[in-house]
C-alpha cells in the first residue's frame, strides 16, 4: 500500500473512531470514566484500595494536622500457601484478609493492599485509638481459619506494625516506620509493635569495625 493511500486510511479509522466516540451516550461515558478511575485506585485482586490511593490518604492525613496512625499488616507464611496450593488459591486467601480487614470499626478509616502480602489500615486518633485499631486489625485477620474455595482450610496470621502522625512528619516516613514495626513483630510473642523512634544519641553508637547499626530490613524484602 502507498503512503498516502495508508494515511488517508489511518486518518478515516480515527475520525470514525472518534464519531462512534461521541455517539455513545452520556451516561454510559460517565460509567466508564467512573470504571477507569476506579480500577486506577484499586488493587485487581482484592478490590480493596492500592498503594497509589492509600498513600493519597495518608498526605491528606498529614495535611489536615488530625492525630492519625498508619498500621501495616504482614501475613505470615503466605510463600508456603502459593507454594503448596497454586497462586489461584493464594489470592483467594489475600481477598479473604481484604474482607476482613475492609470490617474492622472505627478509628480504622481506610484498608488497602500495598503489595504482595502486605495491607495497610488507616486509623484516626491518638496513639491509644491506633493500638485498638491495629489489635481490631490483627484479631480480625486471625479471627479463624479461611475457608476457600474448594473447601481449603487456611489458618490465618499476620505480623502487625504501626506508627502515629507527628508534626512534621511525612507520609512516606510513616510508612517506613510501620514496616520496621512489621520487621520487629516478626520476632515478637504477641506479633504486634509499635515503632519506637531512635534516640539521636543512639544514631552515634557506633556497629561492627566503626560503621554504624544496618536499619532493619523492609518487610516487603523478607520472604518467609
């Protein structure tokens, strides 16, 4: 085909596109852009908010200069379930914690799956309102073993860390310190810590052959 004769072409099939476009009704472009922003938000597999939406929340938070907490959730073990039972079975499991977790009462305002296995609950209020909603967010997803699909019986356990909104403080920041929370619940009896900010004296102590201590591993780097 010559060039022009392709052009010609290419330019039609877009001006008939764009007719068909704009023949559509109203509404039904509406329900559309309504889709498109809302699959944007959300996460494909558990319907619940993303980490792009959770994040725009928790800026908001910070902007509105309420008390707030960020609380992150880690499930234990999830590798062995894909492993042992096929991804498909995996995320049922992670829809199951969503649901779960999308229940829990106030102060917990907002869930969301960050990635992987990790979910993230916003809570309003003072450290006091975050610790019942970060034990309201463990006990939930712990409450008793998933029952999938196909009768697959899953017990349920997640390493929960959270931190609360100080003056100053970033989002980004706040979710940092809840993974480094997540990171010591893993190693903790009751599978729950708050973070515990560093003392600047202790920035100075210094590690192995001079080189100060390694911050803990994010949670989303730790495989179980």
């Amino acid at each position: 085909m010559s060039t022009i004769p392709h052009l010609i072409l290419a330019m039609t099939g877009g001006l008939v596109a764009g007719l068909t476009l704009a023949a559509l009704p109203l509404w039904r472009l509406r329900r559309a852009l309504r889709t498109a922003r809302y699959q944007a938000g959300h996460d494909d597999t558990t319907g619940l908010p993303n980490r792009r939406t959770f994040l725009t929340a928790l800026q908001s938070a910070v902007a509105a200069g309420r008390p707030f907490g960020v609380i992150l959730l880690d499930l234990d073990g999830f590798k062995a379930v894909n492993d042992t039972y096929g991804h498909e079975t995996g995320n049922d499991l992670l829809t199951a914690v969503a649901h779960r977790l999308n229940a829990v009462p106030a102060p917990a305002v907002l869930a969301a799956r960050l990635s992987g296995d990790e979910f993230a609950v916003l809570a309003l209020g003072g450290p006091d309102e975050v610790h019942t909603a970060a034990q309201a967010a463990a006990d939930a997803v712990g409450a008793e073993p998933a029952v999938l699909d196909g009768g697959t019986t899953i017990a349920v356990h997640a390493s929960v860390g959270y931190t609360t909104s100080r003056l100053g403080i970033t989002a980004r920041t706040l979710l940092r310190e809840a993974d480094e929370a997540v990171y010591r619940a893993k190693t903790h009896p009751s599978g729950l810590r708050r973070h515990q900010p560093v003392a600047p004296e202790a920035h100075s102590v210094a590690g192995t052959a001079g080189q100060p201590h390694a911050a803990p591993r994010r949670s989303r780097d730790r495989r179980h």
